[in-house]
C-alpha cells in the first residue's frame, strides 16, 4: 500500500530540505514540487517571455519538454536533455516560480503529473497546496513554518554558501512580499488546510525539526513504518 505525506508552507520554512530527508528516513521517495515551477519558470524566462504576459507561456507547453528524473535518490529537473537542477536555483527563479504558480494554465499542467507520480510511489511532497489541492487525501498533512525573520536568515545563510550577493535585508523584503503573493492569490493561496498538522520550528534546529516531522510519520503510519506499531 502506498502512504503521501504532503508538507506545505511558506518560502524559507526548510520544507524541501527536511521533506527529503524525512522521505530518506521512511524509504519513501521524494518530489519537490518547488523545483517543477522553478523549471517552468526557467523556460519561460529562456524564451524571453515577460512575467506579465504567461499566455505567451500557454503557447509553449507541449514545447517545454518538462521531465523528472530520480538519480540516487536524488530528484533532478530536465528541460529537453539538460539537467537544469543547478540553474533553478537562484533569486530570479524563485520569483519565477511563485509567478508562474499563480497562473492557473500551469498548475493544471502539473496536478497530474503530481498526482500520477503519489499513485504509483509512497511519496513526500512539498510545495504550498499539497494538503489542499494536490493529494487532499494524503496520509498525513503538515503545514510547515517558522517565522519570516527566520526563515530570511536562514534563506541568506543558504545564498551567502553559494556565493550569492545579497544582504539579510534584501532577502527578507523579497520574502515578505512573496509571502503576500502566496497567501492572497486566488488559486491555491498558501494557507493550512483543516485537516494539516501545524509545525513551527522556528526554535529548532534542523535535527530536531527532522525529528519532529519522523516522529509524526510514526504517530500517523504505525503499521508502515521501523519500530511502529502493528
């Protein structure tokens, strides 16, 4: 039987890094929902299409050639036969995304392709509608946060590794004003669903975060999981 625990919540909140390895820990594979519209985003910024014009973008799907690939475990992102995991992974993708996100046409490309890949695996997923819209019947529901002085320091510390130039303060007014975008858009806003387990860990460190999410999976998958109940 496969079992989905789907992780939403807002920018910086360590969602893709303790989803992956809470999915690590359970012998679950991992999707990263974030990293699809970062490659969506990717292409449209490729094809010189403006964030203000995404019918542009409608016009090229069947040309976008969009694929998923898990190697070791690890998901990669593909457009065409380039692997495009590192170059998603900038400031300017991270707009991109949360604007394609808001665009209806391009969410509805991607909810089967979510959907179908939950059906065949037992899966983590994160992304910001996962609970709500993409796998309303998931096994388990968390809504990950922290606060957004947090979630900017800890954004930076992962931008200052890469050699990224930024400030603290630049990193903090982008993600105030992408959280307004995430929580106020029409189509799929960034809020809790009812039925989503509220983890803040914004007073933990990684570890214990991590711990926490294992020790809800167990809570929730008893007769799945190592050490769980039958």
């Amino acid at each position: 039987m496969h079992h989905s625990i789907a992780i939403d919540g807002p920018s910086g909140a360590g969602k893709s890094t303790l989803a992956r390895k809470l999915s690590e820990a359970l012998g679950f594979l991992y999707l990263d929902t974030g990293a699809i519209y970062r490659t969506v985003g990717l292409y449209a910024s490729r094809q010189g299409i403006a964030q203000d014009d995404l019918t542009a973008l409608e016009a090229c799907f069947d040309a976008m050639a969009l694929s998923i690939h898990h190697i070791g475990g690890v998901q990669h992102m593909y457009l065409g036969q380039d692997d495009v995991t590192d170059a998603i992974r900038t400031p300017d993708m991270s707009v991109w995304a949360t604007v394609v996100a808001g665009y209806p046409p391009v969410r509805a490309l991607l909810l089967d392709t979510q959907r179908n890949f939950a059906q065949h695996n037992s899966v983590v997923m994160d992304g910001r509608d996962i609970g709500t819209v993409v796998l309303p019947n998931a096994t388990l529901k968390i809504f990950l946060t922290a606060s957004v002085e947090e979630r900017a320091r800890r954004r930076f510390l992962e931008l200052e590794t890469r050699g990224t130039d930024t400030t603290y303060e630049e990193v903090l007014s982008e993600m105030e004003a992408r959280d307004h975008i995430n929580r106020t858009r029409e189509i799929s806003p960034e809020i809790p669903a009812d039925d989503e387990v509220i983890f803040d860990t914004t007073q933990l460190d990684f570890d214990a975060s991590l711990q926490g999410l294992i020790d809800l999976a167990n809570k929730h998958l008893p007769s799945h999981l190592p050490g769980g109940d039958a």
